[in-house]
C-alpha cells in the first residue's frame, strides 16, 4: 500500500480559508494530486459521468474535466463555490449538501446513467455521503474518495479485522475494491488530525444482493452487530418482526455461539436471504 507525503511540491491554491464547521481540509500536494487523479481515471472506465462532492478550490476538479466526461460539482460552501463557478464557468457547478444526492433523480434528470463519485470528502459527512452513494448501485458504478482512515476501514474492514462491523458487511454484497492510497496530514491544508486514505470501490459485476434489498439488508445487519459481544442469535432475537421457529426467524441456521462480527459477509448474506 503506497503512503504519500505531505513534503512535495504544493498546489496552486485559492484565497478561501478552509472552514472547520464544514470539514474542510484542502488537498495541496501536487504529488497525491497526481496520483488521486489517476485512481480516479481508471475507476472513471465505463461511466457515462463523474459527480464531485466538495470540490472546494478545484484542485482536484480540474483534473477531472481533463478525462472529457461530464462533471457535475455539488459544494456546500457558498464562498468556494461562487469562487470556483468564476474560475471554470464550464463546471456544472451546484451550491448543495453532498449528503443529500438524489442519484435516482440525478441520473434521471441528466440521461446520465452510470456515475463515478469523486472527490475529497468533507471529513464531518463522509460517512453520510459514502452510504448514500453506495445504496444506489444501479446509478452508481463506480467511488474514488479520499476519507478518513477509519472511514475506509468501516467499508473494507474483513471479519475479525479492525473495524469490521455492519457497513463493511452491507457494503461487500454489492461492492469491490479496497483502500489505495494512505495519506498523511501534511498533504493538506490545514492538517486533519488523523490519517487519510484515498477509496477506490466499483460494482460487481454480479453483485450478490438484488439493488432493492439495500434497505433491508442495512436493517438486518444493524440488528446483527448492535451488540458486538452478544452472539448473532442473541441480537436478532431482539429484531422486531422475529417470531421465534417461523421461516422469519434466521436462528435456525447461525451456528452456536458465533458473533456477527466473526462471519463473511457471504455467510450474512444467505443468512439474510434464508
């Protein structure tokens, strides 16, 4: 795993002051630049159109008009994006809360129907921005994000491992690809407090889960890992909807004792599918 530091040449950067209640911190190194903007190219293969959440002084938004594909940029910030709308008025720039995309509405309203999601997320909505996007692998094909470190690891992390629990297993019917790229806090201005990491997941092309379950699989596994040290059994049997021996009740096929943090995401999956 390549880690990237923050010591080399710096980019070009806007006057905008990074704003702390937003979290905003700017991607400045004009060497992890490069190399995000290449992950994102080859996650960009197949998409009809990119949307950037959190462009903020366009570092990296320039760099992605160059793959000649549509971008759309949503900004929160209506400082950044009032400057950033005068410096590339060929953006299709939108002043609104990454959190809040209607990609079903989106891919709609454009024709565009496979989107790549980009961008060096707002660190205080990452998480927030990465469910949404991922609950919608029809629009969706492909993510190459930078967040926190232990973001990543909540959507990669493997059973047993640091970090396991329920959005890795959500995320694992439907999605594939990992952490690419660690970044330390100098290649930012300001400096985060913790580490980065640059995501990079694209579609199964067979995923396991039908796109309709996304909802529900989500409910089923919030129950599982709801309490990390009580057993798989213990924790469903305080689902609502369980009638205990009913083909509803998934006990029947846990093995004795296991924790949900101790089983595949596969074995979740038939699990949830019984």
């Amino acid at each position: 795993m390549a880690e990237a530091s923050g010591r080399s040449r710096r980019a070009v950067t806007g006057p905008a002051r990074a704003k702390k209640s937003l979290g905003q911190h700017f991607l400045v190194s004009e060497a992890v630049l490069g190399k995000v903007a290449g992950l994102c190219r080859g996650a960009s293969e197949g998409v009809e159109a990119i949307l950037e959440v959190g462009p903020g002084r366009g570092a990296l938004t320039r760099r992605l008009l160059d793959f000649g594909l549509p971008v759309r940029a949503v900004e929160l910030d209506e400082d950044l994006a009032r400057v950033l709308g005068g410096q590339l008025p060929a953006l299709d720039l939108v002043v609104g809360d990454g959190r809040a995309v209607n990609w079903r509405g989106l891919s709609e309203s454009t024709g565009w129907t496979s989107w790549l999601l980009a961008g060096n997320l707002p660190y205080n909505a990452a998480t927030e921005i990465l469910l949404n996007a991922l609950a919608h692998p029809v629009e969706v094909i492909a993510v190459a994000v930078m967040v926190q470190r232990e973001v990543a690891l909540k959507f990669t992390a493997r059973p047993g491992g640091v970090g396991y629990g329920w959005m890795a297993a959500w995320t694992a019917g439907w999605w594939e690809g990992g952490v690419r790229l660690h970044v330390r806090p100098g290649s930012f201005s300001p400096p985060p407090k913790v580490q980065s990491s640059f995501l990079v997941l694209r579609r199964r092309s067979a995923p396991r889960l039908p796109p309709h379950c996304a909802g529900a699989y989500r409910e089923f596994l919030e129950a599982a890992f709801r309490q990390p040290r009580r057993t798989l059994a213990s924790n469903l049997a305080r689902r609502p909807g369980t009638v205990e021996g009913s083909r509803s009740d998934p006990r029947a096929e846990i093995p004795p004792g296991i924790r949900a943090g101790q089983m595949a995401p596969e074995d979740l999956e038939r699990l949830f599918l019984a």
